[in-house]
C-alpha cells in the first residue's frame, strides 16, 4: 500500500487512494453544481506524486529529500484531459500544481523546468520518478467541459472582453483551488490529529426574531426617530425583491447597522441563503458591531470574527472553544463573520490555501460592506469585479451600506460586470434632510492659536487633522481637559482613552445637558487624526476638521451632535497653511464654494464622479488581467503579492504597555517568538523612513522578525511615540 500520511500518534497508516477519494468527494461537496465534476477530478489526481518511490522512502522511513510530487497531478490533468476538455484541464493544472506551495504563475512557452511557473513545471516530467501506479487504484471521470463552458457565459461580457474572461476565469480557478484545498486539509487533519470539520452555528430565524423584538422596541417620538423608522420602513420592503446587488445608502444616525443586518437575515431565510459575512473596513469598528449583533441576538448567534487584532485567547472560554474558534477561522465555516475589507478581499486575490480556504464559504451568502464608500480607488476594479462574480457565479446577494454613496450603478458597469442587477433599495431620499445634524462652516485659514482658542470655547470640541505631527503639537500647546488619539499610539492606548473620552462627555451632558455655561474645566476637546471618523461613537457640541477630501469631511461631521439632541452645531472645515494640495482636498475645496451644502446627495455625487474620473486611469491597471493575453498566462503569485489594499509602507512596533504586554515582549526577546495575535494590540505603526531614523537612535530592535521599542522614555501613553527631544515629534 502507497500511503500518504502517517497519524503521529498511532503510526496508523491513510493510503494515498483513501486520502484522494476522500478529498475529491468532500471537495465536490463544496463546489457548486456545475464545478463539482471538475473539483471532484482534482482531488482524485492532486497527490498521485506521492505514488513515486521517494516520496514513499520520505515518508515511511524519513528520509530528507525534496519530492515535488504536486506537478504529477497537474501533468497527469494535461496527459488526460488536455485535448478532449481544454479549459477543465488548465484549471486543474494551475490548481494541482499550486494545491501545496499555492497557485503559481502560468508563465510563458519560453520557461524552464527550473522556473516556478506552471509552463515551467509542466516541462519537468522527465525528471519526476514513475508515478503511474494510481491508475491501477484510482479512475479519474472527465470532466464536463460543456458545463465549465456554459456556467461561465453566465456572464455574456466575456465574449467580447478579453479581460472579463481572463478575470472571470482566475476567479473560477481560485474557487475550485479553495474547495480543493479546504477538502485536503480537512481530511488530512480528521486522519492525523481526529479533529473534524467544524462550524460556527447560529439560528438566523432566532436572530430575526430577536432584531425584529428590538427594533419594535424603539417607539418612534421624535421627528429623527419617525425619520429613521419611515427610512427603515423603505428598505424592509424592498426585502422581497430579487437583486444582485443592493444600494443602501442611508444617513449618519439612521441605524444602519441593524437595518441592513435585518435586511439580510431576511433575504437569507427568504432565498436559503447559508451564511452572513459582515465586511467593515477598519479593525477600530470591529469590536463595537460585534457588540451590538452580540447584545440584540444572544445565545442565538455564534459570531466568527476575523480581524488581524483580534485574540480568542483574551475571552473567557474554554480551551475546546478556543480551539474550535482558531480551527473555523482557517476556512469560515461559520454562519455569521464579521471581518474587515482588507481580510475579506486579500483572500480572494491571495494564491496560498492559507488565505484561499475560505473562500468557497463565501458562496450562498448574503455580503454586507459598511462603509462601502471606503473601497480602495487603487483597487476598486477588482474589489467590484470580486463582489459581481461572488454574485453572479457563487449564488451570494451584496449590500453595499454607506451614508456617502458613489454611484455604483455606473461603477459597476464600468468596472465589473454591464448586466449586474442593481436595486436601489432607499429610493424616497425626502427624509435625508431630517438626519441633519449640523451646518458645515468654512472657516478658511486659521492658526493653531485661534484653532485651539475657538475650541476652547465649547462644550465638548473634537479636532481632526491630517497629520499625526499636527495633532501632537496642537495637544502639546492645547490648556485644560484634552485628549489625543493617533496611529502612533498602540490601540490598547487608543481604546483606553476612547472610553475615557465617553465616560467624560456622558458626565457632562448629564450635569449639562444644554451644553451651556459649562466651567471651562469641565469642558472637553478632543485631537484625533482620521483614525476617528469612522464607527467611533462619540457626540460633541462642535467637530473641527482640517482640509480633505470631502468623504472624509463628512465622516467627521456624523461624530458631531451624533443624537440630534442640539438645535444649532456646527462642522468647522479649516486649513492651517497654504500649499500644494492633492486633487480629493482641491476637489472638496472647489465643491464647497459652489454648493451651499457639501453634504447635499448632489454634492457627495459630483465629488466621486470626479474622483474616480481623475482615478481612471489607476484603477483599470490594477486588474490581475491588465496586459494578459491568454489564460494559460494569468500572474496568481506575483498579483497575489501586490495586491495590498493596505501599503507596505508602514511598520509595527511594539511597545510595553502593561504586565501583558511586558510578558510578551520578554517572551519575544527571549526565544524568538510570542502570540502575534495578542501582541498586536501593543503596537504602533511609524513608515519605513521614520523606522530608519529610530534605527539610527538605536532605540529599536528587532526580535524574531518583531520591531520593539528599546527606550521606554519614547513612547507617552497619552500622546504615542516621541522622538528622544521632548519637544521635536515624528510626522
């Protein structure tokens, strides 16, 4: 017997034709339906290397030697089906080949079997040992090419757009390579270690339920709470109709986070939908959403989150739960996901199983995107095309949630797919002007000085600048009650100083809940780069946000009069110098001397127009099919590496906060390694530049590939990292 894997344990022995049809029968099961004949055939073909006689000498008697045994399956794919089933067999060259050291680069004729791409690899049959006694065991069923065929003109586009068709077909290839690679791993941990292919559960009925009962609850009063319940009205009634992809665009304080999750749960149990993925962008927000689905579902939902900075091992769990939430967080085999943008769309353009497991778990979904605004221009072609082919080809429904929306009826047709089935679903905007909270000012140029004087001056005053060198130095020179929120303070920082900052302002509204004659020390002011604009709850009397472009303008306004408890509040836009400005700051200072109301849908409409208009340009480029020719030439591995919706520019670097944090970094210092995942939240993040020059201080250094901060003395917990002057701050 020819065996593929040896149980530590026991020794027990899986032969490697158990582990092929046990692969190939699973991963059929995750396939959809005119995919599964093919995915089927990769798992019966993806280990036959392993019939070679060294592999076999390798494994049985641990012998060190280097047996490429993935490229027999792909040449066996070529040698069976090459002919008869063209497009079949590529797809599972590139997947076989790829199922290890993940998909490569198809590459060109002239390669190598020395190099790494598949046009290379497939010349190294000469050189493999004899792998041909599978047949004798496993008989591979072709797979129909017809199907394959037709279930890709279920988008048209690519008959006449090259493009589309090598796009559609990459995307096709990753989703059969993570129903193939999700299958191996799962039965190669169920026969190594026992452990099973588990889920998250929860009872989306239970959850509707739950949501209806709370939302029931808010007995509408108030003009804005009439507003927000008829705005909420509009987009229940819109559950019944059949989209693609649906447009929510409601305003700051319209409870669009539990609007759209109630949406969703409606599609879901209407359609048969499996699974709600809740895509946010930033980390910061994370914590906050969970808490509200966590607080209005209870015992009826088990959240899966997956973020960079979050840590299973800080709850208070048991170890088997703990276990179980590592284990589905590999593939999302849960029922409800809350991640971030750059999580969600760097696993659909990754090429290593690590990241392309899960993304068979993102077909029959209901996808909702908070904050969909915020989609990198850089990447906004892909990022579209993703979320149409999820849609088209996976049987999933997107929501795209945003209070600042684009126009995606016409960027979804540029840049993804014409056809695509849009549904406006707030179509009555006459109640937009009821979520109004304040007026937008423009204050034009200001010093520092009279910034801070006139902040002085309010109740609670937030102040948003575009530079952390900036925040820090108007917090150095700010009297009284001040608080300062920047990236170069660790998020256990930040998080500690935003609930300081709630705690405070509630305090205060409830001694004064006019917000008038408040004795100047108990008034609040608050100095904060963009990191606050988006999902921090916080409400102050006045917002204060330098020059930007205009979404971001508008995203610090929803954190001033947040209950529209006040009668007058004001969003003061200003600059503190003259100078040259990129063109989404020159295009919101150009919108706001023509209308009188930036925040007016005509406005916020003009602005992406012409943003991604001045943008075209960049975001075509960004296609992983821009300037391939055939699909025998798609880049997976080098598109996989550039594709980074967040830029390399910037590194971490830990820092002790607490006895934690301390344990941590003695741990990394002293063997190498610590728990990334825990250490994470002890970080700050400084660009590469400013790196170089702590380097140069000699107050870093690095530890098993981890930047710590040696001198203590740098880093304030109020204001984050300082240079070795007092008075001299990174920018």
């Amino acid at each position: 017997m020819k065996i593929a894997h040896i149980r530590p344990d026991s020794g027990a022995e899986q032969s490697i034709e158990s582990h092929n049809r046990a692969t190939a029968g699973m991963g059929r099961e995750f396939a959809a339906e005119p995919l599964k004949g093919l995915v089927y055939a990769m798992g019966l073909l993806h280990d036959v290397g392993k019939y070679q006689g060294s592999f076999q000498k390798k494994i049985r008697e641990g012998a060190k030697l280097q047996v490429d045994h993935s490229t027999c399956g792909a040449l066996e794919a070529k040698r069976l089906f090459g002919k008869s089933a063209p497009l079949s067999s590529l797809m599972m060259q590139y997947c076989i080949a790829g199922h290890h050291a993940g998909l490569p680069d198809g590459g060109t004729p002239q390669d190598t079997k020395d190099d790494p791409t598949l046009c290379g690899r497939m010349k190294r049959g000469p050189v493999l040992e004899d792998y041909s006694e599978y047949a004798a065991e496993i008989a591979v069923p072709a797979p129909d090419e017809e199907a394959l065929r037709r279930f890709l003109m279920l988008c048209p586009q690519i008959r006449s757009d090259n493009e589309c068709f090598i796009e559609a077909l990459a995307f096709l290839v990753r989703y059969c390579f993570s129903c193939l690679t999700d299958a191996d791993s799962l039965d190669t941990a169920s026969f190594c270690s026992g452990r099973k292919n588990e889920e998250l559960s929860s009872d989306l009925g239970a959850c509707l339920r739950k949501i209806d009962e709370k939302m029931a609850s808010f007995r509408p009063e108030t003009p804005l709470q009439k507003a927000r319940s008829g705005l909420q009205a509009q987009v229940y009634e819109k559950a019944g109709e059949d989209a693609e992809i649906y447009l929510m665009n409601m305003p700051t304080g319209s409870g669009k986070t539990l609007c759209s999750m109630k949406f969703a749960l409606m599609r879901a149990l209407r359609t048969g939908r499996r699974r709600i993925i809740y895509v946010i962008p930033y980390n910061s927000i994370i914590d906050q959403t969970v808490a509200v689905f966590e607080d209005v579902f209870g015992e009826s939902v088990q959240i899966l989150r997956h973020q960079s900075s979050y840590c299973v091992e800080e709850e208070e769990e048991d170890e088997d739960y703990q276990l179980l939430i590592r284990n589905v967080t590999e593939n999302w085999n849960a029922q409800v996901i809350v991640t971030t943008s750059v999580q969600f769309f760097e696993s659909l353009y990754g090429n290593k199983r690590g990241k392309l497991r899960k993304m068979h778990h993102m077909a029959d979904c209901m996808l909702i995107f908070d904050e969909a605004h915020l989609m990198s221009p850089e990447y906004l072609q892909p990022c579209l095309r993703a979320v149409a082919f999820l849609t088209r080809y996976l049987h999933s429904e997107a929501v795209f949630l945003t209070a600042t929306m684009p126009d995606f009826k016409e960027l979804i047709a540029r840049y993804a797919l014409k056809d695509s089935r849009i549904l406006d679903v707030v179509t009555d905007k006459s109640l937009y002007p009821c979520f109004k909270k304040g007026t937008y000012v423009q204050k034009g140029l200001i010093s520092e000085e009279e910034l801070l004087e006139e902040a002085g001056r309010q109740a609670s005053a937030l102040i948003v600048v575009n530079k952390r060198k900036t925040a820090a130095a108007l917090y150095a020179m700010a009297p009284g009650k001040r608080f300062h929120l920047s990236t170069y303070m660790t998020a256990f920082d930040r998080r500690r100083v935003i609930e300081e900052v709630k705690e405070e302002l509630s305090r205060l509204y409830e001694d004064y809940p006019n917000g008038q004659n408040v004795p100047e020390n108990r008034r609040i002011l608050v100095i904060s780069t963009s990191l606050i604009e988006a999902g921090v709850d916080l409400d102050f009397v006045t917002v204060y946000r330098e020059l930007t472009g205009l979404d971001s303008i508008l995203q610090a306004g929803g954190r001033c009069n947040r209950e529209g408890k006040r009668q007058q509040a004001e969003i003061c836009v200003f600059r503190l110098q003259e100078g040259t400005q990129r063109f989404r700051v020159h295009l919101a200072r150009t919108l706001s001397e023509k209308y009188e109301d930036i925040a007016s849908p005509e406005c916020i409409r003009e602005y992406y127009d012409r943003l991604y208009r001045f943008q075209s340009d960049e975001i075509r480029k960004n296609s992983i099919a821009h300037g391939v020719g055939s699909p025998f030439s798609i880049p997976f591995a080098a598109y996989a590496r550039e594709f980074r919706m967040i830029g390399d520019d910037t590194v971490s670097v830990a820092v002790v906060c607490d006895e934690e944090s301390r344990k941590l970094i003695d741990r990394l210092k002293q063997t190498g390694s610590t728990n990334h995942r825990r250490l994470q939240k002890y970080t700050f993040s400084v660009y590469v530049y400013e790196l170089r020059q702590l380097q140069q201080q000699g107050v870093v250094k690095e530890y098993g590939g981890i930047w710590c901060l040696e001198a203590q003395r740098q880093y304030h917990s109020d204001t984050g990292l300082q240079f070795e002057a007092q008075d001299l701050y990174i920018e």
